[in-house]
C-alpha cells in the first residue's frame, strides 16, 4: 500500500511555517526571515518514504491585503484550502486568533484532518502552555493538538509521523527523487531576497524583487546573473549602497548559500533596476509568478 498526498501548512506570519517544512524535509527551502511577508510564493517541498510521498505545502503568512502583490500571496492560501489532505493550522505562544475571519472558519468547518501546532514552546513556561493549550482546542475542536518547537525540532517527528498516518492511498504525484515544484532559478532570486530582508529597513524589502536572468550550469561551476528590481531611484542607490559594498554583501552572502544548496561553485553577478510600481502591475506581477488563480 502507497499514501501520498499534500499537506498544507497555513498561519498569520511570523508563526514559523518555513522552519517547520525546512524541518520536515531536512533541506533549506523556504527562506527563513523575522519580517512578516517572507514568503511570497507557495512551494512544495517532497518527502518521500518507501511507502509514502507527502507533499508539504508553505504558504504565505495570513494577511488582509492592501495592493495587488498581497492579493496575489492571498491567493496562493485560498489554493492551499482547495488541494489540502492534511491541513496543518500553525499558531505560536501567545497568539489570540488568525487575521481573517473567513480562513479561520474553514480550518474550523474543514472536513479534511487538522494538525494545530502551538509553536515557539520553546519560549514560554508550563503555566502558559497549559492555558493556551486550552484557548486553541476550544478554538479549534476539530483539530488534532500538537505543541512543538519548529526551531528546536521539539515534537517534529511525531507530527511528521501523524502526517504520514493520515495520507490517503495514491500512487506518488512526482517522481521519487524530486524535492521541489520549484525550478533552480526560483532559489536562487529566494536566496538573493533572504539576504536583501535581513540587511534592509523598512519600505526596501517589500520593494524589491529578483528575478534571475541567466543560469548556465558547468561541471564544476555555475554562472549566474541576477537583476534586483526595485520601484524607485531612490531604493536602487540604497540597494547599492556607499561605493557598491551594501549590493556586494548581499551577493557574498547569497552565494555561500547558493553554493551549499546547489553543491558547487557559484559566479554570480548582481544588477539593480527601477520597475516602477511593480507590486501594483498586474502584468509585472505575473512575470514574477503571482498569476491570479
């Protein structure tokens, strides 16, 4: 007998959903930052098993949206509702309730099985624990109760193993050795954006998108050219930064990464450009992948 199925894990930002599927699937797929909007896109990371394939699913954090990139992210949770086997609700110490009435009234109306994981346990007491163990399971009746600590991997296997109990019988979706939906180049513009979330302030992060232009790959190096788009002048000198050195850290510390990902050497060349208002443009938008559904 062979399960498969997708499991999706959905939340308000900040919950810590890309360390728990980096977590499961034991490689670094989605970009791990603590500003909210981290991750824009949903992606699929595959673990499979002699008997199993669980495709998990990382979506954007849960937010009520103020422009069209937002409703685009927006959209790629509302996907995650249609597809689902497994959902799994994540919230974290401290948290009253999820940001939009209507998701939470489908994670509680939900017909499919719900795994609530109280995350960040890690940070809190026994006394605290306790009371928020009560608030959520009266919250969430229908959900299957798990506290964990996604960056300590606190409970981890348990939940996993639960996941796996719960797949439906299916031959696999993908062939056994793909980890991803997602091609190279979708890591690489990630990888670049982790860097420019962490170094930046305010307004710059959420400005900004990569999209990576060339990727040729050789036996024993690959070359890579990336441009950074930003929506103002203003935004492309700070990108850039005192005598280019802001722009040449992102592009250090991408590259070490990119190099661990992708298990050899990385050239990689770094760009800046103005595009103006892209996070408005609907066109702009679906170049970089946030099709509407």
């Amino acid at each position: 007998m062979h399960k498969a199925g997708f499991v999706n894990i959905i939340g308000n930002p900040n919950v810590g959903k890309s360390t728990l599927m980096n977590a499961f699937i034991g490689e670094k797929l989605s970009i791990i930052t603590s500003k909210a909007q981290t991750t824009r896109h949903r992606i699929l990371g595959i673990v499979n098993g002699e008997n199993f394939q669980a495709i998990l699913s990382d979506t954007p954090g849960i937010i009520k949206p103020a422009y069209e990139l937002q409703e685009s992210m927006m959209d790629f949770v509302k996907s995650a509702f249609e597809d689902a086997d497994v959902l799994v609700y994540m919230v974290e110490i401290g948290e009253k309730e999820l940001k939009d009435e209507a998701f939470f009234k489908k994670i509680t109306s939900s017909k499919i099985p719900v795994l609530l994981l109280l995350n960040k346990i890690d940070t809190s007491n026994q006394e605290l624990l306790e009371e928020q163990a009560v608030l959520w399971q009266q919250k969430v009746p229908n959900a299957e109760f798990y506290p964990i600590s996604a960056l300590k991997g606190f409970n981890i296997q348990n939940v996993f193993n639960r996941i796996v109990e719960l797949l439906p019988e299916s031959p696999p979706f993908y062939p056994k050795d793909q980890l991803t939906d997602k091609p190279e180049r979708f890591f690489v513009n990630e990888a670049i954006r982790e860097k420019i979330l962490l170094h930046y302030k305010k307004e710059i992060p959420y400005a900004v998108e990569v999209d990576t232009e060339e990727f040729f790959e050789e036996e024993k190096i690959i070359r890579m050219r990336s441009v950074i788009m930003v929506e103002r002048e203003t935004q492309k000198g700070i990108i850039i930064g005192h005598k280019g050195a802001a722009l040449k850290r992102v592009g250090v510390e991408a590259r070490k990464d990119l190099e661990k990902f992708f298990g050899k050497q990385v050239h990689l060349e770094l760009y800046v450009k103005v595009n103006k208002n892209w996070r408005s443009n609907q066109r702009q938008l679906k170049r970089f992948g946030y099709n509407k559904n």
